[in-house]
C-alpha cells in the first residue's frame, strides 16, 4: 500500500509537471510545495493506507457512479470522510479536502470575495449652531419690565414712566413698614433707567 500511496503521488506530480518551466516565476514555490509535502504528508499517508481504508468517494458520469478503488490517504478536513490523492486538494502541510467539499464551498467562496462591502452609515449634517444672541436687546427687555415697559418703547415712554414710579417708590414717602422694600426697588429703577438712557439716546 505504500508503494500504491508514492505512485499515486508520482501521478499527481506527472500531471503537474508539464505545466512547470524553469523560466517560471511560480516554479520555485511549485517545488517547494513538492518538498514540503514529501517531507511531512507522505508518512501521514503510509500510516492511514495501511489501515486498508479506501477512498468514500464514487466516480463516472453515468446513473450508477462507480466507488472509488483508489486507497485512502487522510480524513477530509471539512466532511472527515476517507479521501484518496486523486479526489483530494492537498494543502502544504498535507492536509486533505475531498473534490466534492471544495464544489460545495467554491460557490460561496466566490460569493464571499464578490460580495459588495457593507455601505458606510450615511453620515449626519453637523448641528447648526445656535443664533447669536442679541446681548443688547436682552438687556433692553429686562430693563423695560423692571420699568412696567414692554418693547418697543419710546424715549419719551421711559422717561414718563420713571419719573411716575419714582414718586410712587420714593423711600421718604413710603411708611416705616415699607420703606426697605421701596428702596430696594428704587435702586432696580435707578439702574434701569440709567441704562435706557445711555443706550436709548446713543440710538435717537
């Protein structure tokens, strides 16, 4: 059985061969493949030929394949059946897979390679930033409501009213009970209108 393993391998090499030239630049790691297998594979082989196992799988075209007659050399690494040489794709280290595991995984190999990458997500619009804000205007709202005002007022309009509020909350006119809270808001009057003043006249 030994003899049939080497002979069987000679056959393999027979057919490859005519396909190798010297001024090949694959021939160097064709020969390697050839070393490395008939350093680490055929004793693996010897060892499963002499069990007397044959080849699990058939050959021929018609209605009735034929079982293979050839003597096994390894178990196939995906089905784990008997496999011989001729049915079998040999890696480097001599390691088998049967004929019939490597159709079945051609397929979705090649869909696997022409499958479309994933399509990155769709990326999002940054956020737009907030509107500036108008710092003037804010302030010239706060002041007009400490003043009773709603904007838009006029000049006029603050001037009017600060003199009636002012008379309303004047401390010396307020009793002794009132008088803290009147100054406390005349002080929120004076503030207000000096800054209606300054920023209302700039613009008249």
């Amino acid at each position: 059985m030994a003899l049939r393993i080497e002979q069987l391998f000679s056959q393999l090499v027979a057919k490859i061969a005519p396909a190798i030239h010297t001024d090949d630049p694959m021939t160097t790691s064709v020969l390697q493949w050839f070393g490395a297998v008939q350093a680490s594979a055929l004793d693996q082989w010897r060892a499963v030929a002499r069990s007397g196992a044959r080849c699990s799988l058939r050959h021929g075209n018609g209605a009735l394949p034929l079982p293979c007659e050839h003597v096994a050399v390894g178990l196939c690494g995906m089905c784990r059946s008997f496999v011989c040489l001729p049915h079998a794709s040999v890696t480097m280290g001599g390691s088998v897979t049967c004929v019939r595991c490597m159709a079945e995984m051609g397929p979705l190999m090649r869909e696997r390679v022409h499958a479309r990458p994933p399509e990155p997500p769709p990326q999002q619009a940054p956020p737009r930033p907030p509107p500036p804000v108008d710092e003037e205007a804010v302030l010239r709202k706060k002041h007009l409501r400490t003043m009773g005002l709603k904007d838009p007022a006029t000049y006029e309009e603050v001037r009017g009213q600060f003199r009636k509020l002012a008379l309303k909350y004047h401390p010396d006119k307020a009793p002794e009970a009132k008088r803290a809270a009147a100054n406390k808001k005349m002080v929120e009057l004076n503030a207000a209108f000096q800054w209606l003043d300054a920023h209302m006249r700039k613009v008249a």
